[in-house]
C-alpha cells in the first residue's frame, strides 16, 4: 500500500520538518507533491535524495485517495481544505482551523487512536503545547482520573515559524553587542525575555486568556474524551529555539506516589521518563530537539494538596508537536 502525498505548506517550519519524519520513517510514499504559495514557486526542496519542485496551492491542487499534510496557517487551511475534501483527499490539518469542530476527529496516536477512523475528510492534529501534555497524562488518567490540570509553558519560538527564529538569533547578536533590533515578529523583545502572550499579537480573549490557552484547555478535553476535567494554563514564549517545556500540575482522584507515577510512565508509549534528581538529570529542550520521545521528570508529590503530583514535560514542537503526530495519524491508516 502506497500514499500520493502532499505536503502544503512545504517551506515551513512545520513542512519542512514532515517532508524530514516521512524520510526517516520510511512511510510509503509513491508520489510526493510539495505546496507554498506563490512566493515559492521555483524554490526546490529534497525528499529521498530527489530536487522537488514546489508548486503553488490552489483550489484545485488536489485529487482522489491523496493524503495531504497540511501546515499553511490557519487561514489558508479554512480556505483550502473544503475543496481538498471534495476532490476525495484526506486531510491531516496541522492549524487550529478545524481542530474543535464536531465531526472532525483531533487525534493524538497514542492517546485516541481509535477517533482517526471516524473522519469525514479532514483529521486535526492538536495544538504543540497540547500534544506533548497529554501524551504524559492519558495514562495517568486511566489509572487514578485527573480532575484538575494547572500548567505553565515555556515555548520555543520555532513554534512561531521561520522568521521567529530569524527574530530571536539577530536580536540576541544585536543586544550582545550593544546594538538594538526592534521586535517585528514578536510585540516585544524576545532575547533575553518570556513574553506571556502566544500567538503573538493576537488579542486576549474576553476571559483575559490568550488563543493559545484556551487551545490546551479546549482540545485536552476533546482529546483526553472528559469534558469534566477542569484545565487552566499560562502559555509563554521564552528564547529557546526548539523545544517547548511545560510545569505541569494535577489534582488526581485516585493518590499517586512519585513511585507509582514514575512506574505509569516508564510503560507509556512515546513517553520517556527522566528523572534522577540526585545526579541533575530532568528533561531539556537542548536534549529533546531533533528527538522523537516526549520527556517527563521533576516528578514529585504536591506537598500543598492531598492527592496532586508536579512534573516537567519537554518535546521537540516540530516534531512530536506538529510533524510526528501527523504522520503518526498516517500511519494508523497503512
Ligand atoms: P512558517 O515556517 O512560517 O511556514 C508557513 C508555511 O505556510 C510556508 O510553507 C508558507 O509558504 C505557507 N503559506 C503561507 N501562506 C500561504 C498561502 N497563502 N498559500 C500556501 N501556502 C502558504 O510556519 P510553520 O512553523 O511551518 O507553521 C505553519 C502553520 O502550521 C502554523 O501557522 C500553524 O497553523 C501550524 N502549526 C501547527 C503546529 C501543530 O500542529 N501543533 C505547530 C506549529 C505550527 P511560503 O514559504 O511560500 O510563504
Ligand atoms: C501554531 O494562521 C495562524 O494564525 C496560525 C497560527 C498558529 C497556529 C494555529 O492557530 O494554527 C501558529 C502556531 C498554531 C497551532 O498549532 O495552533
């Protein structure tokens, strides 16, 4: 069995890093399309050893049985993909634009699986900050019922796009030697700071939470599949080039120890548990970027509360957070 695949939004971050995952995990390809905007066309891109050439997204890029990785924005996603569905395409939309509507599953492969197959053209892959969260939770759910999650994020600012990360090298050169750079991609400096606000530039809710909070709040209870679990986050961009890390606490039904917890853990697919406090050993973004697993440790019982445990999560957002998890959700269907 082989796929047509098409990859939209190819010169991205995100795209770019898919085009990488299909390579490495062998995924059977049997033809590739890759798809930008116009300001593309004529840039060549590598897959398996092969120049492609990349081509401009349109309404009519898409045929029957293809399998679309799509990356474009939300914006352009919306405006695409019904047309992708009517032309008899399946969709694994790596934007927030279809991620909560009912109908269109939001699937995490180790987590929900099972959703996947219930698509009608398009599957969502959830939000980065989101995925590596609940990768480390769904077991610990299973086992004792978490009612309340409280988490703090520490986002990369490759989660931004390419000309964040321009943004933060030539702002940290600048202010290093004594020089200054003013903010475009970001409201404020990024270098040497944590900006409380993700997306950037967008407006807070009326709830005075941010989009980015309201994703993880929303999408972990679409995809843990318990609306009853209370979730409050603070999500914050820190100048970290890859790699987002998240302080994770919850209040569980059942008592947890750190024993225990660590024992869950170390059994839990794509979950990776490193936690040796004695030796300085905890999970970091420089360890995690260009890997696969999502790291836990810092593992400790709530000494404020009765049954809680804290613990600090980090994963590549490029991989495990966008690219990894949409081909993992392919690959449900080889
Ligand atoms: P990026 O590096 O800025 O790349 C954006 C990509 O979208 C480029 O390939 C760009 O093509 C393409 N694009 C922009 N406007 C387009 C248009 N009108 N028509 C066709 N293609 C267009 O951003 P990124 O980091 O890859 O992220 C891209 C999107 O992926 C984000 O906006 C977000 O929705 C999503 N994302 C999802 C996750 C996740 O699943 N968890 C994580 C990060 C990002 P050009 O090079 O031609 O401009
Ligand atoms: C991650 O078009 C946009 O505004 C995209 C913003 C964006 C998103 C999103 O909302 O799709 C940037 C980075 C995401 C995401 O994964 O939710």
């Amino acid at each position: 069995m082989k796929f047509n695949v098409c990859v939209a939004g190819a010169t991205g971050n995100v795209g770019r890093t898919m085009i990488k995952i299909l390579e490495e995990r062998k995924f059977p390809v049997d033809r590739i399309r890759l798809l930008a905007s116009s300001r593309s066309l004529g840039k060549k891109l590598v897959f398996r050893g092969a120049e492609i050439e990349v081509e401009e997204l349109t309404l009519d890029s898409f045929e029957k049985n293809e399998l679309i990785l799509s990356s474009p924005g939300g914006s352009v996603s919306k405006w695409y993909i019904p047309s992708a569905v009517k032309a008899g395409a399946l969709v694994i939309d790596n934007t927030s634009a279809f991620r909560m509507n009912s109908g269109v599953p939001l699937v995490v492969p180790e987590v929900n699986p099972h959703a996947a197959f219930k698509h009608k053209g398009i599957i969502a892959n959830p939000n980065c900050s989101t995925i590596q969260m609940v990768v480390v939770l769904k077991p610990i759910h299973d086992f004792a019922k978490i009612r309340r999650i409280v988490v703090s994020t520490y986002q990369a600012v490759s989660g931004a796009g390419i000309a964040a990360i321009d943004e933060l090298k030539k702002q940290s050169k600048a202010l290093l030697e004594g020089s200054q750079y003013e903010p475009s991609v970001f409201p404020h400096q990024i270098a040497f700071n944590c900006i409380p606000q993700i997306p950037q530039k967008k407006a807070f809710s009326d709830n005075f939470y941010s989009e980015e909070e309201m994703k993880m709040v929303n999408e972990t209870k679409k995809i843990m599949e318990d609306p009853t679990i209370a979730v409050t986050a603070t999500t914050v961009r820190v100048p970290v080039v890859t790699g987002h890390s998240e302080s994770v606490n919850i209040e569980t039904e059942r008592k947890l120890t750190r024993t225990k917890t660590i024992a869950i853990l170390k059994e839990a697919p794509g979950v990776t548990v490193m936690d040796d406090p004695e030796n300085q050993v905890y999970p970091l973004a420089s360890f995690a970027e260009g890997k696969n697993s999502t790291y836990v440790g810092r593992i400790r019982e709530d000494i404020s509360h009765k049954s809680a445990l804290d613990m600090w999560i980090v994963s590549d957002n490029l991989r495990k957070g966008a690219a990894l998890n949409a081909v993992q959700i392919a690959e449900l269907f080889l």
